[in-house]
C-alpha cells in the first residue's frame, strides 16, 4: 500500500468523519434528529469535499487544505448554533460580508455553553489527531516512495466515480419526492435543493444536510444565466401591472411623508402613559393589530424603502427608480435617511445612496464620539436633538425615513447602559406607572406557559429587568418621537404629513445567559401564540387618512394580516402616483381583497401566518387549531404566489436586471 497512501487515507477520514460528527450534532441540536433526511446525500458531498486531499504529494499542502475546511465549518456550525438559539436563524455564506456587524453587536450572552462544548469537542479532537498524524507523518518521511503518488490519485479518481453515480441515484429519489410539488415543478434535484438552500434555509438544511446545503448555496450563488431569468423577469413585470385605484388613491397628494423605524418595536411596549406619543398615533391612526415582520434590521429597513428586499449588494450604478426615494424625488421631495449609528455599519452610506436618498446622515454628522454597542446605544432624542430640523424641514415637501437605536439591546446586559436610565428619571416614570396600575411587567402575569420551561426564580428576576429596560428604551424613543410632532406642529406641517412607525424585528435580544425574550413571553410550544412571536408595531397616522378610515370602517382597526411590505405601494397609492404594481411584493392597504395572508421571512426563510409557519412548502412546522382546510387550501396558494415573486425579486439584484456601471 505504502506510507504514502496510508497517510492520505488517514487525512481524508480525519477530515470527512469530522465534518460528518460537526453535521449529525448541529442536525441534533437544531431540528433535534440525528441524520438529515437525505444522508446518503449528505455522506457522498462530504467525501467528495474531503478527496483533494489526494490531489496534493505533500502532506503539507493536504493539511492545509483541510485545515481551511475545517475552520470554514467550525464557523458555520458555531455561527448557526447562535443564530439558532437567538433568533431561531441559521448560518447563511451571504451573512460572511456582515462579519464585522456581528463582532460589533455580539455578547457572551448569545452562545450558550453547553453547545460551545460541543465546538471545543470537536476542535480538540481533530487538532489531536492532527498532531498525532504530524508526528508519526514526520517519523515515517523516510518511508515514503515517490511511485505511491499514483496509488493516492488513483483514490482520488475512484471516490469521484463512486460519489457522483451515488449522488445523482440520490437525485433521482429527491425528483421522485417531489413531483407533484407545485412549487418545483420541472425542476431537477440540484435546482430543487439550490431554490430550498436560498428559498427555505431551515428547510434545506433539515433535508439534504449541513454541508449538502452549503454547497449548493455556493453553487447558486456562482451561478449566472442571465438569458433565462431575464425572460422571467420581463414576464413577471409586465403581467397586469396597473395598480388599480380605490376610495383612498390619492387623498393624500403632495403631503410630507415621514417613515420611522424603531428598533425592535412590538405593540408590549405601548403605553399610554409611559409612550404616549406613540400611543396617540396609533390610537388615532391606523392600527394593525395582526403585523408580522422578523428580518434583520437591515433587510426590515429596504423592506420599507423598496416594498421589497434584495440578497445580493446593490452595487454602484444600480437604478432603483421604484424606491419610494427614488419615486418622490421625481415628485420634487427633498429625501433623506437618518440613523444615529456609523456609515458603515451594513454598507448603509453606499447603499442608501443606490437606493435614492439625496441626503444621509448618520452619527458623524453631528458629534465626534465613538458608537457604543452591545446594550449602551445612543438615546434617541440626543439625535432629534442635533439633527431634527433636517428631519422635518420647514417649506418643503419632504420624504424623512429615520431608523432609530435606543431600543437596540441587548437589554440589561451593561450597567452603564442602566445607570443612565437611571439617572435621567427613566425608571423612577417606569416605577411610578407600574406602582399606579398603568403599566404592568409582562412577567408579572400568570404564565402557565412556563411549564415547558421550568424557569428558576433569579432568572424571572432577570428577565423582568430586561423587560424593564426595553420599555425605558423605548420611553426615550417616545420623547424623541414627540420632539419631532412639536415641530411639525410649529411648522404647520403635521395635518399634511403621513407618519408611518414599524417595527423591523421582535425584541429578541435576551442577556444573562437566557434565550431571547420572546422563548418566555411566547413559547414554542403554544400552539395559539406562537406567531405573536413575530408580532411587531405598525401604525400609519394622518388627520385626513385617519377621518376617512373611520368614516368607513367605523373605527381605525386593521385586523388583516400586514407585514413592512405594504408600506412602500400604500404611500405611493395615498399619494396618488401612478406605478406598476408588480416591483412591490405586497399592494396596498386599501386594495385589500388583493392582500395574501402570508408573509415571507429573509431571515427565517420560511412563510408565516398569524396561523402558520411553514418551513417549506407545504411542509409545516406549527398549524394553528382554528386553521380549516379552507384556510390551508388559501395559505398555501397564497405561499406558492409568494415564493415565486421573492425568487423574481432576488433574480433581479443578482442579474443586474437594473444595469450597473
């Protein structure tokens, strides 16, 4: 056999069985079984991503190569792991270019130890076993024959012809699986697992594996058939593209538009005493009582500037000429973005400029001090303060959208960040409202939900501090916000501005070692809250908007299902401006019998309800008790139509269908 081969053999099975180990306990810890769906699948990519080791007649170069695998998977498993444990996300190759974000952001309290462990496991093991393997490698170098070079290739050659009939038998089951499958139809397996990996990330990952799915993620994103998907986009674009019009379609002409996203907004925090500038917006405005959003902020904030999202960077020389900054530009408003954070954080100086913002302003637009994250933001009325009369200014018509900071957590997790609160009288308001019976912790209710728990004493102590510091966050946000209607109001300028307030996530971060916030507020396990989960603050509020709307629904609910993606198409259709319908995911408000009831999840890659959330198509993981087969049968055709214009959006940005220099 020779010294050689032998050595060869030992790196490939050191390699491969490791990776294989890192896949079944990630599979076990995120979907809780052991092998992937298709593991034949799973084993036959490992061995073929292990056999370059082969390729190299050094053992050096072959250690190399499987030291970068090695670590590229020790970050993928780490990373998900997190991501799975905070906001139920998993490790994507498109989240490699938010590295630096991640570092900023990232506490102690987003891993949690015992799967950390599992990680050190698995690096000691493999770093001994190297080593071990170096040692006895550098006493056998005399052994070696240069003529077992052949012998090594030639096992090379064999796994590869071994691995790729085995991969497409397992092929032909995955195309047998799935036909009749709507939303695969004519697609061959690798399309079928390259649409899940980008379409259903959990889902993908569940079925073909950990490294399967990665592969193929990579294999999508190399991809580049411009011709075909073109002709695809064309036909999407210019099917029935007239919006049509409706009693509210243009009431609102030339009015101020000012979109606000406030971080981590969910309709818990609003309090008519402790947020009541809020409060009254949405009491007077138009209240969504069934809004989902779960993306990442950034992705929350293109949602509500594009009423669609993108996967790929929007690159210089993009024409967006369907962003609301982009359509009200042309319409002579003065656009400008806000956000008191650093330029760079998500590429936002780049891309706010792409998308059409004339004017951006960010956190050295006004002060020379260093951004603090991980729980010690900004306040937010410290930015009004410096930046408010550029946000509302006087005799002009303009489009303002402002992403704010105080509410970003994690919550309770530095005690500076407390002791500000504290200072400023936060707390002592707080304490107040809750000894006068107008605001209640949260945890302070009867949860019999906490069964499935088991929550010990000091951690309810925690997390009704946490709750506590999330609702003094906001309160600062809510002064903010009223700075911002005084001036409006000494400007003459609030009857004819449409304000709109979103949320871009649920208030996930949790510190002290606990799962997010919402694992206790809403658990998992109720089949009758999980989607409040998801639940996130809207309310779009005008003087005239908020009279019609009462006048013909005798009071300013709206208890269908909405989600960001509304708002881009319902200013536009407030304004009265003329647009083709299908750049939008959604439509308006007030086509609402055009409204799915659906709502697609970047992040999450997965479809929700207020009643189901599906992983894949048709494959659901929660189904609420009151959804009949008649809401099943709608859910589903709504999830179809949604997923294939998620896929014509993504298509778009990743062609370039808009032109690039």
């Amino acid at each position: 056999m020779g010294t050689l081969f032998k050595e060869k053999i030992f790196l490939f099975l050191h390699l491969a069985l490791i990776i294989f180990f890192m896949s079944m306990s990630l599979s076990n810890i995120v979907f809780h079984k052991v092998f992937s769906d298709y593991v034949v699948l799973e084993i036959v990519t490992i061995c073929l991503i292990a056999s370059p080791v082969f390729l190299f007649k050094k053992n050096l170069f072959s250690i190399i190569y499987s030291l970068i695998i090695f670590t590229y998977f020790c970050i993928a498993y780490v990373i998900s792991m997190m991501l799975d444990y905070n906001t139920g996300d998993i490790f994507s190759l498109k989240y490699i270019n938010l590295a630096k974000e991640l570092l900023q952001v990232s506490t102690p309290s987003f891993f949690n130890i015992f799967y950390i462990l599992f990680l050190i496991f698995f690096i000691i093991s493999y770093l001994i076993s190297l080593i071990y393997f170096i040692l006895l490698s550098r006493k056998n170098r005399y052994k070696r024959k240069p003529t077992c070079y052949s012998f090594v290739l030639a096992m090379f050659i064999f796994i590869i012809s071994i691995g790729m009939p085995l991969k497409y038998a397992v092929y032909h089951d995955i195309e047998r699986d799935n036909q009749g499958n709507e939303l695969y139809q004519d697609m061959k397996a690798p399309e079928i697992i390259n649409f899940a990996a980008n379409r259903y990330k959990k889902s993908a990952f569940e079925k073909y594996g950990l490294v399967s799915y990665y592969f193929n993620e990579l294999t999508d994103m190399l991809s580049w058939n411009t011709d075909t998907k073109r002709k695809m986009i064309d036909d999407y674009l210019n099917t029935n593209p007239t919006a049509e019009k409706n009693d509210y379609t243009g009431i609102l002409k030339d009015y101020n538009v000012l979109t606000i996203m406030v971080e981590s907004a969910q309709s818990y925090a609003i309090n008519e005493t402790l947020t009541p500038n809020m409060y009254k917006l949405q009491s007077e405005g138009l209240k969504f009582n069934n809004n989902l959003s779960k993306n990442k902020t950034n992705i929350s904030e293109i949602i509500g500037m594009l009423g669609s999202t993108y996967e790929h960077t929007i690159s210089s020389g993009y024409k967006v000429d369907f962003s609301l900054p982009a359509v009200l530009s042309k319409e002579g408003y003065q656009t400008a973005y806000f956000h008191d954070n650093v330029g760079g954080f998500y590429d936002r100086d780049n891309v706010m400029k792409e998308i059409g913002f004339k004017d951006i302003y960010f956190h050295d637009s006004y002060s020379n001090s260093k951004i603090e994250f991980k729980g010690n933001m900004s306040y937010d009325t410290t930015f009004v303060e410096a930046v408010g009369d550029k946000m509302v200014p006087k005799d002009k018509k303009f489009y303002t959208y402002w992403t704010t900071i105080a509410s970003h957590g994690p919550y309770y997790s530095n005690a500076d960040s407390v002791k500000k609160y504290e200072e400023a009288g936060y707390y002592e308001r707080l304490n107040a409202a809750k000894q006068a019976g107008l605001w209640t912790n949260p945890f302070d209710r009867d949860f019999p939900r906490y069964e499935w728990i088991n929550i010990k004493e000091e951690e309810m102590t925690s997390l009704k501090k946490q709750l506590e510091h999330y609702q003094v966050e906001m309160m600062n946000f809510d002064e903010a916000l009223g700075m911002l209607i005084d001036k409006l109001k000494s400007n003459g300028q609030y009857d004819n501005t449409i304000i709109v307030l979103y949320g871009d996530h649920d208030s996930y971060y949790a510190s002290c070692g606990l799962r997010p916030l919402k694992y206790y507020l809403y658990s998992c396990m109720d089949k009758e809250e999980f989607p409040l989960q998801y639940e996130t603050f809207l309310t779009i509020s005008n003087p005239t908007l908020n009279a019609l709307y009462k006048t013909k629904n005798g009071n300013s609910n709206v208890d269908i299902l909405t989600s960001p993606y509304i708002i881009v198409p319902t200013i536009i259709d407030l304004l009265g401006i003329d647009h083709n319908q299908n750049y939008y995911v959604s439509k308006s408000l007030f086509n609402s019998k055009d409204l799915d009831n659906v709502f697609y999840s970047c992040e999450l890659k997965s479809v929700i309800s207020d009643k189901v959330f599906d992983i894949d198509y048709k494959n659901t993981k929660y189904k609420s008790d009151s959804a009949d087969e008649a809401y099943m049968t709608d859910f589903y055709l709504n999830e179809l139509e949604l997923i294939k214009k998620i896929n014509i959006f993504n298509m778009m940005y990743k062609y370039q269908y808009f032109g690039s220099k």
